[in-house]
C-alpha cells in the first residue's frame, strides 16, 4: 500500500503555502476554498499532488529516532511528512 500524508499534515502544508494566519487556523477553516483560491485545483487534486511531490523531496533522518521520512520542511521544521522506508 502506497503512504500517503497524515490529513493533520495536509492541513499544515495548507496553512504553510496559503499564508493562512494563526488565528484563522483553529476555526476549522474550509482548506478547499484555501487551496483552489491559490491553486485552481480542489483539496482532492491537491492531497494527490502533495503525495507525489514529497516522495521526490531527500530522504531525511529524524533528531530523535533517526527514521526515515520525506517531507516538506521550511526554515529547519518538517511541515508534512512520510515513512520513507
């Protein structure tokens, strides 16, 4: 079975890339509307994409169990992420 990023994940990457501020984050705001006014494409389209990108991120080891994962990172932190192995 192919992995896929947690939905929780998802919604990280989507408060990332759309600027959503941090106030808005916690009112169950509609990640669709986010994303299709960013990218033209639904929350669907958009999970399918992210799941193929990342797979092409590096290969990176965890600090503090050393596994290994895909994932998006920005400024040092991991936004999303996948079991590489």
């Amino acid at each position: 079975m192919r992995k896929s990023i947690d939905f929780y994940d998802l919604e990280e990457l989507v408060y990332v890339l759309c600027s959503v501020p941090v106030s808005e984050q916690d009112a169950y705001p509609d990640l669709d509307a986010y994303i299709f006014d960013r990218y033209g494409v639904g929350l669907d389209e958009f999970t399918a994409i992210a799941n193929d990108l990342i797979r092409l991120t590096p290969v990176v080891k965890t600090a503090l169990t050393e596994t290994r994962i895909h994932a998006f990172i920005k400024n040092g932190e991991i936004v999303c992420r996948i079991n590489a192995d």
